[in-house]
C-alpha cells in the first residue's frame, strides 16, 4: 500500500512539474495576472479623477507586458550567451542613456530618472542598469566559478559602480544600491577571497552611511524607520499608512478594489506601495499566496540554475532570481516597515512600464538558461544513444561477410 501511494504521488508530480522550465513559467503567468489585477485596482481612483480614465495604467501595464514578451521571446531565441558576448556593447549603450538622463531627461518629483520617448510615454534606464550588471558580472564570473579565481577588482564591478553612480545622482540611492548589489551577489555566491570580504563590509559601510547623512533627506527617512510616530506627518506618513492597510486587511481582506487607502490615503499606492494594497484587500490569505509563488519561482530557478552545466548560465541563472526575488522580498519588507523606504518596486506588482519590461526580460533570460542546459542535454545523450545501434550494424556487417565466405 505504501509503495502504491509513493508510485500515484510520483504520477501526480510528474503530471504537474514535469520539468523546472514548466513550473517556473506556470508561476511567472499567475504572478503577472494577480499583479495586474492589483495594478488596476489600486490605480483606479487615480486614474478616474486626474486622468478620466479608471483603464488608464492598466492599459499602459499591458502595454509594456506586450513589449516585454516580445524581448523575452528574442532572448530565448538567441539565448543569454549571445546577450554575454556583447556585453561591453550593452554597458555602453546603458552609460549613454544614464549620461543622457541630466541633460535630456523628465523630471519629476524633484528627481530626474526618466527619459521620454516621443512624447507619449518615458524610460528609466536605471531599470535596464539593473540588467546589465548582472550580465556583466555573469560574462566575468561564468568561466571562472570552477577554478574559484574571482576577485572584486574586476572590470564589471567597475561598470556597475558606474552605473550606480549615475543612478545615485539622478538622486535615486536605493536603486544605486540595487544595481551595485545585483552585480555583488554573483561575487559572492561564486567566493571572494576573506580579505575582499572584510574590505567590501568595511568599505560599504562607511560608503553607504556617508551617503544616507550626506542628504538631510535620506537621514531624515532612517530616522522615520527607526521611530515613524515622530515623523507622522513627513518621512515617516508612508510607512505608517501602509501598516495601517495591511493591518485593516486583517484575515480575509476588504475585498478587490474595496480597500481605502488608494483613496489618496497612501502615497504611491499603484507603485512602490502596491503590495500594501493586495494585503488590505485581499488579507493575510492573498499576501501569503503571492509570497508562496514568489518562494516557488526561487525554488524552480534554484533548480534551473543547479542543472545547468555552464559556469555562466550558472551565474545568469542566480543574478536573474536575485533580481526577481530580491527586490520582492526588499519591497514586502519595506511596506511592512522592516526597511526604510527606498523606493523598490514589488516585480510584477508594482506599476511601472521599465520595471515591468525588465522583469519580464529577466524572465526570459532564466528561461533560457533552462532552455541551453536542455539542449545540451540533448546532445550529450545523441552519442550515446547512436552508439548500441552502431554496434549492432557492425555485428550486422561481420556476419553478412561470413555469410558471403
């Protein structure tokens, strides 16, 4: 009885996870349709009384969704090793759309990140940075992460500092911090030397408090984070309404689009905060469901990544779910207060036309990893398979040539 039950459940697991690449893309659907449910319905209000239009950012959600799954149809074609060997070319053309932000970029909410694109809508680059330094960091690493030789000193850390530099100035520091972290995290998973170890703690540490005091602004949202009630009416009004809409959400929630704090309660309840809005609507049930499906991702892209037998999908494989599942624990852990506010956006969740196309690229670019280590596979086992008919046509042969004796 027992071995019959152990065979039905292995049916079912075979019948439901057939492979890593199956699950993963099954979990990234259902992400991407509850987020857009959730775009809309914490936008809506806004839409309908400043622009006429309660669709308005859904349309425009879908709209960059449609150019997403056109990239990520292109990357998985080509496949990430074709993104890899260009990857000085990417750099490049990343540093220019930076630079080219201060002197032709939008700007908005004293902030200038975006670049518009024929008037009708804008790009940030600084989501695109975010790519390009886990890529650059994957062309390094990949051929080195079995001989164990990577060090910090090295070209894309350098195009990473870069970039974050840029961003920072924009100003938009928690970004900076999450490209230069991207670009980190394949690093460190691949093994640092101690002494770089000790240098990268002490060297940030002091890096990033200088940064925080060095604006009154950034000092004042730590200081928000540690005591909110002090700062209810400044830094610290977002954190706490956001508590307040998860803790109005209770077990079951209010209901989809009947929550009150997109009602002008909750500053950048369809962006940064979006995550704040499923909570109070949909409760603990709904929150713990997205955060299932975020931990599912990880676990297909973990085994995506273990699979494959390329030092640099390897490496392409765990930045892309960094990037992924990175940022939504750094946002749930924001809306909830366990971080200051630093303006990272819930993947999939979170409104925003570049966030969303480079998340979706992201995507791709794990599927990809998947899709080359599969072909590879299927190569590895061509021999091997030709190799028992081969011998059998030899036998075939030697006793045709007996037989004409």
């Amino acid at each position: 009885m027992p071995e019959q039950t152990k065979s039905a459940r292995a049916k079912v697991g075979a019948r439901l996870w057939a492979s890593p690449l199956e699950g993963l893309g099954f979990v990234t659907i259902l992400l991407f349709l509850i987020g857009s449910i959730n775009v809309f319905s914490s936008s809506f209000v806004m839409g309908s009384q400043l622009l006429g239009d309660n669709l308005y950012f859904l349309k425009r959600h879908f709209v960059a969704a449609m150019i997403g799954l056109a990239g990520m149809a292109f990357i998985i074609r080509q496949g990430y090793s074709w993104f890899l060997k260009r990857i000085t070319i990417w750099s490049l053309i990343t540093l220019v759309l930076l630079i080219a932000v201060f002197f032709i970029g939008v700007e908005a909410n004293g902030a200038r990140r975006w670049l518009s694109i024929g008037g009708i809508t804008t790009f940030q680059p600084s989501e695109l940075a975010k790519l390009v330094a886990v890529l650059a960091a994957a062309a390094y690493i990949g051929p080195r992460l079995d001989r164990r030789s990577v060090s910090l000193f090295s070209y894309p850390l350098l195009i990473a500092a870069a970039l974050a530099a840029l961003v920072t100035i924009q100003p938009d520091m928690g970004t900076g911090m999450i490209i230069l972290g991207m670009c980190l995290v394949p690093y460190l998973v691949a093994g640092i030397p101690l002494r770089e170890w000790a240098l990268l703690i002490i060297g940030g540490g002091i890096g990033v408090v200088w940064l925080i005091f060095h604006a009154a602004y950034r000092a004042e949202r730590i200081l928000a984070w540690f005591n909110p009630d002090s700062y209810s009416q400044t830094s610290g009004y977002q954190p706490l309404q956001s508590l307040l809409a998860i803790g109005s959400g209770g077990m079951k929630g209010t209901g989809l689009g009947m929550g009150a704090s997109k009602f002008y309660y909750l500053p950048e309840a369809h962006t940064d905060f979006a995550f704040a809005v499923w909570a109070q609507e949909t409760g603990f049930v709904g929150s713990l469901i997205v955060l299932l499906l975020i931990g599912a991702l990880l676990c297909y892209g973990v085994r995506i990544a273990l699979d494959s037998t390329d030092g640099r999908g390897r490496s392409v494989a765990v930045g892309m779910l960094f990037l992924i599942v990175g940022q939504a624990i750094g946002n749930v852990a924001m809306v909830l207060s366990l971080l200051p506010v630093t303006g990272v956006p819930m993947p999939f969740f979170s409104y925003g036309g570049s966030a969303l196309i480079v998340n979706i690229w992201s995507m791709g670019l794990l599927f990809s990893v998947a899709v080359e280590s599969a072909r590879r596979g299927k190569k590895a086992s061509q021999p091997a398979q030709a190799e028992p008919l081969r011998r059998s046509r030899l036998r075939l042969s030697e006793r045709l040539a007996q037989h004409g004796r």
